[in-house]
C-alpha cells in the first residue's frame, strides 16, 4: 500500500460513521494477535482537558527516559498526529504497513458476514500495532467518545484511569442527564487501576466514587494550584508545596498539569521511577497547538480549539482574566453538530467584530454565511469570509494594533490557519 491508497482508503471508511460498541473491534484486533495485551496504559477521558494532559504526562515520561506512545485526537496539522511514539508522529511507511494489515482482517471480517470496522476502530488498532512494534513502555491513550462502548476501551492493563473535567458532551449518544454522561465515561474504570480526577460536579463525583467502590480502585482527587501567575508566554504555580512553571497559556492549564502531577505520583506508586527533575522538565517542555496558542505576536493573534459550551466558557475566562477590558475581533468557525448559540451567547459581549468561516474540507461544518446569520442575533458586527485566507486579510485590517484577534470554535481548521499565518504545517 502508498500513501496515496492509505489516504483513499481512510476517506473510504470514514463514510461509516461512528458505531458504539467493543464486538467489532475486539474481533479485529485478535485476528492481528492482541497487540494491545502487551502494552500497558494510561487510559483518559472527560469532555476537555483530556489533549493537555495526555501532554503533559507524555512528556514528562519522555523526559524520564521511557519510551511512550500516544494516541490523540483530534489533530491539527497532520493526520498521522494521531499516532506518536517518543514525540514523533508515526512515519508514512509505518502507516501503510499497519494500515494494509488491518485492511486486510477487516475485508476478510466483513465476507464472513461482520459490520466492517469504522474509521476509529481502524486507527485504534493500527494504534495499538504501532506501539507493540515499537516496544512502548507505556501508552497514553485518549478516548474518542465517551468510555464503557469506546474503541479504546477493549484495553486491559490500565495503570491509571484518568478524567478530566466532565461537562455535557454528545448529549442523547452518552445519555441526557450528567449522571448517564460520567457513567459512560466511567466505564473505563478497571478492576486493579488507580483513578485520578480533576475535581468535578457533585452527581459526576458520586458516579465516579461508586464505580471505583465496584471495581476495588483507589480514587485520587486532583487538588487544586495553589499561588498562580498566569501569563499567555509562562505561567507558574504550587502544587503539594513544590513550585512549578509550564509554557502553555490559557488559565485553566495549571488546573491540567495538577491533574498530571497527580497521575504521575500514582504511576510512582506503582513502582515507575520518575525523578522530579523529568517532572519539572516534562512540564515546562510541554508544547500542545490550537489550545490557547500565540500564533502572531503584533497584532496578537490566538488560536483555541474550544468548540463546546465548557471549553468556550474557560476561554472567555482566559481572555478576560489576560486582557481586562479588552475588546476582541473574533474569527469563528464550527461544525453543524456543536452548540454554536451557547457559543455566540458567551463569547459575542467580548467581540468589536465576528468573522465567521467555513472549516474547510470537513463534510459536518457549518457554513460561514449559515453561522453569520446566527451570529447576528448577537451581535451587529458580522462578516462571514469567503475563506480562511480572506478572513485573516479582514482580520488584520479591523484589528490594527488595537483588538487581540482570536481565532476558535473548531480544531479543525486550526493547522490550516497556522499554515497561513506561519509558513509551517
């Protein structure tokens, strides 16, 4: 297979859909021999936060000398993002041949009569191939959606089960309520592992307390940074009295690298030598694009990939605890399925001007005219551009050196933007 047929075959699959479920997967991947059976994990889930400390604890496991896999999505430059080893996404060939031998199990499953495997459970497996052919020592694993009936989920060696912050996500797929949400996600829960969690709304507590008396696992609450000073090139703060410094921006980051900080002192429990020189270097080295991320420095541009109402939430914290009575030029785009009036409804006080874009090449975005006309219940101050390019050009010319410009509502677009304004992938 090259790289041209891997791509054809990717888009091919991806017309699939998302199924819930472990039957699909877990037939294909004892067909490619288990390959996840030999590689333990740090398994993570909730609704945002999950990129960043994927991150953190990547990194700072890297620094420590251990050679690590992580899966992620979704990505912002590159689709082979999604698959990394020691910080290197996997190569063009490596994808191919994991990608040839995981379409051949799933033509031969499918002539025997089962559902053919989705996109996600493609790369899952071929995930799981790469990091044993590479001997990972240990994997940092994202969920897609949710947790009990995600693809990630057919794993057995958790050594820590993580949650972020557990919000309203992918309503009436997980469940209606809070509760139904946090036990879907608490479905990643295994018997033997220790939990780590950020703290959480009560009702997401009392289910993650419950599962984890069920499952006989220990239940470490993140506490949270104590004397922080935030600041969009570095930020510091304390944690269980020792000082720490992290580059990434956003307020809500030194809240993430405490979740870190804590599933790091769990896998030290469990007899994995990490030195606090690594954790420090890990923290400070830790790079994670499209969250709250400088793009240009004069005029200030940034990029944040919140695209939900929590994420949008803590970005309005952000920029109002960095730029105290600011006003901001606001470039916005978002797919069909998110809830982009909760979006408009929190961000458009903030803005002097919306310019609303199409995330390009994603069948499931909203048109920029479609999200401009929603926008104008807002705000009077809209234009939907063309193009990426040409918003960028507008944008430039109503910020002048008087309004940050901020550039959210999907990832999606994120590396194409970048791309523009930077030369670089």
């Amino acid at each position: 297979m090259k790289y041209k047929e891997a791509e054809e075959y990717i888009q091919k699959i991806s017309a699939y859909g998302s199924v819930l479920g472990l039957d699909t997967i877990r037939e294909l991947l004892i067909r490619m021999g288990n390959p996840q059976d030999t590689l333990s994990f740090v398994h993570i889930a909730g609704t945002n936060g999950k990129g960043s400390v994927l991150a953190y604890v990547s990194t700072i496991l890297k620094e420590a000398g251990y050679r690590v896999g992580r899966y992620l999505s979704p990505v912002i430059s590159e689709y082979r993002e999604k698959i990394q080893v020691g910080g290197r996404m996997i190569s063009q060939k490596a994808l191919c041949e994991g990608l040839e031998l995981v379409k051949d199990h799933a033509e031969q499953m499918e002539a025997e009569g089962w559902q053919p495997p989705t996109l996600f459970e493609t790369e899952t497996a071929l995930a799981f191939w790469y990091f044993a052919k590479k001997k990972c020592d240990i994997v940092i694993l994202e969920t897609g959606m949710g947790g009990i009936e995600d693809a990630t989920n057919i794993i057995r060696n958790t050594k820590v089960a993580v949650f972020t912050p557990i919000s309203y996500d992918h309503i009436g797929i997980l469940g209606d309520t809070l509760t139904e949400i946090a036990e879907k996600k608490a479905g990643i829960i295994k018997e033997g592992a220790v939990v780590v969690s950020a703290v959480q709304k009560p009702e997401v507590m009392e289910v993650l307390q419950r599962t984890c008396q069920e499952k006989g696992c220990v239940l470490r609450v993140t506490e949270q940074p104590q004397k922080v000073k935030y600041g969009i090139f570095g930020q510091r703060f304390s944690f269980h009295k020792n000082v720490y410094k992290i580059r990434l921006a956003g307020m809500w980051q030194p809240e993430n690298a405490c979740v870190a900080l804590e599933v790091i002192e769990a896998l030290r429990e469990q007899g994995i030598s990490i030195k606090e020189d690594a954790v420090r270097d890990g923290l400070e080295e830790t790079v994670w694009d499209g969250r709250f991320t400088v793009l240009r420095k004069k005029p200030l541009l940034i990029m944040d990939g919140a695209h939900n109402e929590d994420a949008v939430k803590r970005l309005r914290e952000s920029l109002e605890g960095y730029f105290p009575g600011q006003r901001f030029l606001f470039i916005m785009g978002v797919l069909r399925d998110k809830e982009y009036d909760k979006m408009l409804a929190m961000m458009a006080p903030l803005a002097q001007y919306i310019i609303t874009i199409t995330p390009p090449e994603n069948p499931r975005a909203l048109s920029a005219f479609d999200l401009a006309d929603k926008a104008k219940a807002y705000h009077p101050c809209v234009t939907a551009a063309d193009s990426l390019e040409e918003a960028v050009e507008m944008a430039g010319l109503l910020a002048g050196e008087e309004y940050v410009t901020i550039a959210f509502g999907s990832l999606s677009y994120l590396g194409r933007l970048r791309k523009i304004l930077t030369g670089k992938q």
